[in-house]
C-alpha cells in the first residue's frame, strides 16, 4: 500500500465514521496521543459533514510522507497529513500546521513535535542571553535587526533582566529565549527572542514574540523539496510554492541590483511584472513544451547556453596565439560583446523552458477565437541584441 492510498483510506474511515478503519491507518502513537492526535481528527469528522481531501503532491523520502491537504466544515484549513511506514504499510502518524513543521519530520530530523510549551531547554538560547547581558556583540538575521535593536534597548534601560525559560529544536537550529526587564517604574516586560545558528555559525536574532509558539519558532525555515540528497531528478513544488519562490527571487534581485547601481532596478517595475507574467503562465500544464526526448528544463538550458558559448567564442576573433581558454568573461568583455552574448543566451534560455508557439486567445464572439502569437524567444534576445545600422536615406550621400 501507499502513502496516498494510506491517506485516503484514513480519511474514507473518518468520513464513514468507521473507527476501526481509521484505527487500522494510524500508529499506535498518533492514536492514543492527546492534541492533534488521529483519534482526535476521527471524532471531530465521525457524524459530521466535514470536507477532507488532498491539497497538492505527497512529499515522500524513506519512510515518512508528508500530505497537505484541506479540512473544514464551512471554512476549510491547510493541513499536513504526516505518515510513516510500518513494515509493508503506510500509517497516519501525525498532523502538522504548516511545511515548516511537516517538512522536519519527512526528512527525518525530528518526531512528531510536542507543544511549544513541553519543548526541551536550549544550551544555545541561554549562550544567547549570557552574551546580551554582558553586553557582548550580538548579531541579526535578514530580518531580525529590527528585533535586535529592541533587545539592546531594553537591557539598556531595564534596573534588571532575567532569563525566565529557553526552548529549543535542535534539529532545525531554531532556538527561543524569554527574556524578562524590570523597569525602574516597577513594570516588568516580558519578550521571546526567536534565534537560529548551527554547530559552527554563531546564534543570531531571527524576530521577537509576546507569547512564543512552535509555528513562529520555525517561521521561515522552508526546507527544500525534495531533500538535496535525495538523488531525484528534480524537485516537486505546488504552483503556489513555485510562484512564492520565484516573487522571493525576483525581489531579492530587483533589492540587489538597486543597492548595486544606486539606481531603482528595471525589475521592481514594468520588466518584473512581464516575467512574473511569464513564469506563472508557464506554471499551466496546457502551455509548457512537450518535449519528446524527455530531458529536463535544467538539461535542455544546459545543453543551450553551452552551445552558445561555444558558437560565440569560436567567432570571436582572438589576436595572436590565444586561444578561447585564455579568454576571460570579466566587464570588459561584456561590454564589448554583451549585447550579442546576452540575446543569445536568452534565447537558449527560452528554448529550454518556454513553448515555441506561446498563443493567447483574443475577446471575440466567434466559434473559433483568434489569437496572437507571441514568438517570445526572438522578442526578449531582441531586447538586449545590439541594434541594426540604418542604412542611408536615398538621395543622401553616403559619404557625408
């Protein structure tokens, strides 16, 4: 049996109010546990016109499975189903809020998480405190800064502070520390310090809570699917994942370029909506390439730009007894030759991973609607391709 037939079949027992199939799916842990146990999601369901059903991919690697799926009565949830192999079966094992939380127990880092508040202590959280009590430098995630800024202020002005608790889940990194400052008016402000740092990376500041959850600890942790060693071919996302990746890429870049140059990026405007167009259109099954040799996007872009770089270096003319290993793609040569490398390298790039025929349908009344058809690979090298000489209006001399 599979994971999904496993998942399906559990859910089938909930639905049917038939304990002793949903009893059958589930481990003998996630059965009799308290909280988000399997016995707890069939009580809830059995007589009840509840709506379950998978939401996206099952995420499989050795022997726990992850699927996210949707259940509600009026309004629905995300949810994770967690699963495990149990000899030649797959069992429910485990529900999980979020694919920060799913995703630490299908890699196998960690068992079904206990509340926030029944997490073990953490060495690494209390270092921390140690450090910003003795004024030691401390430093701050991407976004943590803001967080930081907070803690050094209070301890500045605080008669006192205090460690209250420290919890940890060490197979992430992820770390907390409630920090409490007594105020000389007698007041006394409590915040959770939300921390990340491996065995070798110092602790640093990822954001600050009021009431510190497991949820918010691993906030933003977004482990890759599937795992790096898993040795698949590629990897497997949700539309949604793949957009939210690609928005996060985009903008990265579009920050990075503007920091650069000093000057607001192409990518934050008009160009950033064209290919975020462009990539969620790709997104649709109907429009992507069929490709009878079945080789990947990343194989058919490699084979591209390769074949590009060398038609370009062997027509470049080089002086003397150089040779093409000797050339170097530094901001000299871009310059002199960007425009034709670049158009060129962005039609392998579209070749790889967009239809040769991208048509859109134009509004019409008709049976069979017009379309436009956008021949993309030859728009975008266009954009970047030096441009033609005009050649000389007749009558002119041409050698004026």
């Amino acid at each position: 049996m599979s994971s999904t037939n496993a998942f399906e079949r559990f859910i089938t027992a909930c639905k049917t109010g038939d304990q002793v199939g949903a009893r059958t799916h589930s481990t003998d842990k996630s059965w009799s546990q308290d909280g988000d146990s399997a016995r707890r999601v069939f009580e809830q369901c059995a007589g009840v016109d509840m709506y379950i059903a998978q939401a996206g991919p099952v995420r499989e690697h050795d022997d726990r499975a992850a699927v996210p799926a949707e259940i509600g009565t009026e309004q629905r949830q995300h949810i994770w189903f967690l699963l495990q192999r149990v000899g030649d079966d797959w069992k429910v094992d485990g529900f999980a809020a979020n694919w920060d939380i799913a995703g630490l127990y299908a890699y196998g880092r960690s068992e079904r998480l206990p509340p926030f508040r029944e997490l073990d202590e953490s060495a690494p959280a209390a270092s921390w405190f140690k450090a910003l009590e003795n004024n030691s430098p401390l430093t701050a995630g991407p976004d943590g800064q803001a967080a930081l800024t907070l803690f050094e202020e209070l301890r500045s002005s605080a008669i006192s502070m205090r460690l209250v608790r420290t919890v940890g889940i060490s197979s992430s990194h992820r770390y907390a520390a409630a920090v409490a400052f007594e105020q000389d008016d007698g007041m006394t402000q409590t915040l959770w310090a939300l921390l990340e740092g491996g065995p070798s990376n110092p602790i640093r500041v990822l954001g600050r809570s009021f009431a510190g959850s497991t949820e918010q600890l691993l906030a933003g942790l977004n482990l890759p699917w599937p795992p790096r060693d898993s040795g698949r071919d590629a990897p497997q996302y949700t539309a949604d994942e793949a957009m939210g990746m690609f928005k996060d890429a985009l903008s990265a870049a579009h920050t990075e370029q503007t920091e650069q140059t000093g000057e607001e990026s192409a990518l934050g405007g008009r160009m950033g909506q064209v290919l975020t167009d462009l990539f969620e259109s790709l997104l649709d099954p109907e429009m992507r390439p069929a490709r009878a040799d079945g080789t990947s996007a990343e194989e058919r872009l490699s084979g591209g730009i390769g074949d590009v770089m060398r038609d370009f270096m062997q027509s470049t003319n080089l002086d003397g007894e150089r040779t093409t290993d000797d050339v170097h793609i530094d901001s000299d040569f871009v310059r002199e030759n960007g425009a034709n490398l670049v158009g060129s390298l962005v039609t392998a790039l579209t070749g790889a991973i967009v239809p040769k025929d991208l048509s859109i349908p134009l509004p019409s009344s008709e049976q069979d609607k017009p379309k436009v058809r956008i021949d993309v690979a030859d728009l975008l090298s266009g954009l970047f391709s030096a441009p033609e000489p005009k050649a000389p209006a007749s009558g002119d001399d041409a050698d004026a």
